[in-house]
C-alpha cells in the first residue's frame, strides 16, 4: 500500500511539471506585448522612421484625428515623414491589453511632446489603440493604430 501511495504522489507531480511546461510553451506564443510597445516607442522617440514602419503590417491602417493611413506606402508618406522627430517622449499607460490567437491589442493613455521647426515644444496627451496581428513567418505587426487627442 506504502508503495502505490508513493508511485500516485511521483504521478501526481509529474503530471503538474508536464501541465506547466505546456502553461510555458502556450505562454511563449503569445505576443509580449510590453515588447511590442517598448520597440514602437524606442523607435518613435529616437525618431527612426524606419524601424517605426517596420512595425507595421502591409496592409497596416492608421486613423490619427480625422484622418486614416492605409498600407505602408499611404502610412509612411502621409504620417510616419510627417511625424517622425516631430513628434517624441511619447508615454503610454496602458487601460487594458491581451491576446487572442494572433491578434494582441492595447489601448491606453499617451503623453508625448510636439517638437515645432522654432524649437518650441508643446505637449499632448489622448487615447490610442494598437492592435497587432501574427503574420504567417510568425513575426507581430501592428495592423491598426487609432489615435484621439483630448481636447
């Protein structure tokens, strides 16, 4: 009897130890999306008009106020040359995050201070939503990027 209860208690534990590595493993495929707002916001603050775009999908959409960007081409020459070094010290606080398949999103706070060609910087502040999607070489790009200052 010692010896069963002996062979259950080393079945029980590991099973636990092959339930987390499976935990783990599902885990590392979801997005991080604290990575993935530490790198567009990297990028954008050292005003690397590459990287940032580099973070978005091809058929990426970004509506900024009342306007919208769509595909890279239209997002890179309509916002991102337009932006890039205008725009820094972007902050963001996030309100809520999450993944779900290969989507991942967050929407949150933004700071950020606007750089004008006299060198006069005012500040800005309003909510944002970032939704990325998990590309087929399981690489995670933004897909939508909606911006609203407060007013």
């Amino acid at each position: 009897m010692r010896k069963l209860l002996i062979l259950l208690f080393i079945f029980s534990v590991l099973s636990c130890q092959q339930n987390d590595q499976k935990s783990s493993a599902a885990k590392s495929e979801k997005a991080d999306i604290e990575q993935l707002l530490n790198d567009y916001l990297n990028a954008w603050n050292k005003g690397d008009i590459d990287t940032v775009s580099e973070q978005f999908s091809p058929d990426g959409v970004v509506v900024n106020g009342g306007k919208h960007y769509k595909g890279l081409v239209d997002i890179n020459r309509g916002w991102l040359r337009l932006a890039v070094g205008f725009v820094n010290n972007i902050e963001v606080a996030p309100y809520v995050s999450g993944t779900s398949g290969d989507v991942a999103y967050l929407s949150g706070k933004y700071t950020l201070d606007l750089t004008q060609n006299n060198g006069e910087t005012t500040q800005d502040s309003g909510n944002l939503s970032l939704v990325w999607k998990r590309l087929d070489n399981n690489q995670w790009k933004l897909s939508l990027v909606h911006i609203e200052a407060f007013k």
